[in-house]
C-alpha cells in the first residue's frame, strides 16, 4: 500500500488534528515540511494551486481538506475507529463546529502575540487569503474572539467532566477537530490558562498528546513530488453523479469558500454526495487526481 505523506508545518493547527489522528491509529506516515507562506513550490504542482496546509498525497492522489483526509484515513484504516458508524452524523457536526467556528475564536488572540515570531510577510501572506486577515483586523478581533473562546472551552469542559473523550470512552474526529483549536492556544501563555484551569479538558489534552508524535519519517518536497510523477491516480472507482450541475468528463474549477483563493482546475473522473475528484495534468508530476469534499467548496464549470 502507498504510504501517507502530509504536506504540513509545526505551527499548523489543521496539521496537527490529522497527526493526532495518525498517531491514535499508529499509521506510518511521511513527512514533507512546507512553508508557512506562498510560494509553495512543491506544493502547488500537486493540488494546482490549493496552497492550504495541510495536503495528503498517496502517490499521484491528493487529498485537499482534512474533512476529506480523515474519511480517507478512516476507510483505509478501519481500526481504531475514529468514525464510529453509528454518531458519524455528530462528530461531522462537531468538526465543522471547531475547524469553521472555534478557530476563528481561537487564532486572533493567539497571532496577535505570535506576530513577532512569524515570517515578516506572515500579515501580507494570510491578508492576500482573506480581507479579515489584515493585522488591524485581527487586533480588533482579538478581545471578543478570545471572550468566545472561554465560552467554547467552558462548553468543552462541561462535556468532558464525566468522560474521557467529547463523545465517550473513545477518541473521534471530533476530539481531533477540537484538539486542534485547543492546542494552538498553548502559543499564548496569557491564554493557555484558560485551559489549565479547566480540570477536564486539561486532562483532556494530556490525554491526547499521550497517544506520542506518532510514526513519522521526513521526505523532502523533491521526494514527494517524484512519487506523484512515478505513479498513477489509483483512486478513481465508486462515486454517483445523481445530484450535481456538473457532471464526469465536465471541466471544473473548485475553490474554498471561506478563505483561501487560489483554485484547482481539472476534469471531473468521480462524483459522490459529499466529495469530488478532478483529474490535471502538470509538467512537473504528470496525471494527478486532486481529490476535495462538496462541504465547503464552490465547485463551477469551466
Ligand atoms: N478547511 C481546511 C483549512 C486548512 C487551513 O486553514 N489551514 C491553515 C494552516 S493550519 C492554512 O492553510 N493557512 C495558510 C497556509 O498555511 O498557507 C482544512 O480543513 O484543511
């Protein structure tokens, strides 16, 4: 089986909820380290322009958005389940929750204090992504972000007072999804006592950082872009076109409907209810299939 490589950062929240994922579940994986800012080089010629972090590539297939990374984690890796059957309605629920809402809690008061340590373009690089993104904006944001933030940790602790995960017994996507979040906040000391004074949830957190780094080897970007261009797109089978305005063979431009503005253009190959996969060619990697869920993208014909 091809191996999981995550294009990622350290400092990337969304990185880390799927390492945690890939940690819990023990799953080898590789490593490609990528800028904090465009240009992304090695990045690029994979998704066709998609420069979020992270990206998964398993050989010439590439996976755009960790709601669509865990599902693909989570059906080559059946076990330990992260998708319990039975409350997958809810932990999708809860996901969206913390990657749309409690990140934009989370992320102003904490930038606001990590700027100095940032690349110097960090403001020009993230406001090219979203008006919101400007330094005045997020200053002004930072005090009632960080007000909404106490009241999400305090719904956190109030659910995880008689459990040891937000659904139970068990770690789900929705723990990682929140984790996240939670994590980032340790980049502002100032903040971070938020959540040590909260018994739960810091034990919460302790629990997940136990499960370790996880198996993970570094490759470099060359590396990774030469698997792409010595391999073929594998996943391309199931799918059902039934309700879409476009349909397979239809040339597509998919973007994010929140922030981020660079487009993936492509072929359509597979079409299900809640994801999508376009095939491109490029120069540096030859056929590749760039794989997105519908939740949150705009997806128009060409
Ligand atoms: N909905 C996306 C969000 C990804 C996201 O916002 N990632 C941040 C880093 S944690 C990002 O891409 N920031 C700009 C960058 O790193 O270039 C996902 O779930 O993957």
């Amino acid at each position: 089986m091809a191996e999981i490589i995550l294009h990622h950062y350290a400092l990337s929240p969304f990185s880390e909820k799927i390492r945690r994922i890939l940690a819990y579940k023990k799953i080898p994986w590789r490593a490609v380290e990528q800028p904090v800012i465009a240009p992304k080089p090695d990045l690029t010629p994979l998704t066709g322009g998609y420069r979020r972090i992270p990206v998964m590539q398993i050989g010439a297939d590439i996976y755009c958005d960790t709601a669509l990374m865990v599902q693909m984690i989570e059906s080559r890796y059946p076990e330990p389940a992260c998708v319990p059957t039975e409350e997958a309605g809810v932990v999708a629920l809860l996901e969206d929750w913390a990657d749309h809402r409690l990140f934009m809690q989370v992320v102003p008061p904490v930038i606001v204090e990590l700027l100095p340590a940032l690349p110097p373009n960090f403001i020009a690089d993230r406001s090219a992504m979203s008006a919101g993104f400007t330094q005045e904006a997020f200053v002004g944001a930072a005090p009632h972000a960080l007000a909404q933030t106490k009241q999400s940790l305090t719904r956190l602790e109030a659910q995880l007072t008689n459990q040891s995960f937000l659904l139970g017994a068990n770690f789900t996507v929705a723990d990682a999804a929140c984790f996240h979040c939670v994590w980032f906040l340790k980049n502002s000391p100032r903040v971070w006592v938020e959540v040590t004074r909260r018994p739960a949830l810091a034990a919460w957190v302790a629990r997940i950082e136990a499960f370790g780094p996880g198996k993970m080897q570094p490759m470099t970007g060359a590396e990774a872009l030469t698997i792409a261009r010595n391999a073929q797109p594998g996943d391309l089978s199931g799918g059902d076109s039934a309700d879409a305005e476009f349909a397979i063979g239809d040339n597509v431009a998919i973007v994010a409907d929140d922030y981020g503005k660079e487009r993936t253009t492509g072929r359509v190959a597979r079409l299900a209810a809640n994801q999508i996969t376009v095939l491109r060619e490029d120069p540096a990697v030859g056929e590749i299939a760039v794989h997105y869920p519908r939740a949150g993208y705009r997806i128009a014909k060409i």
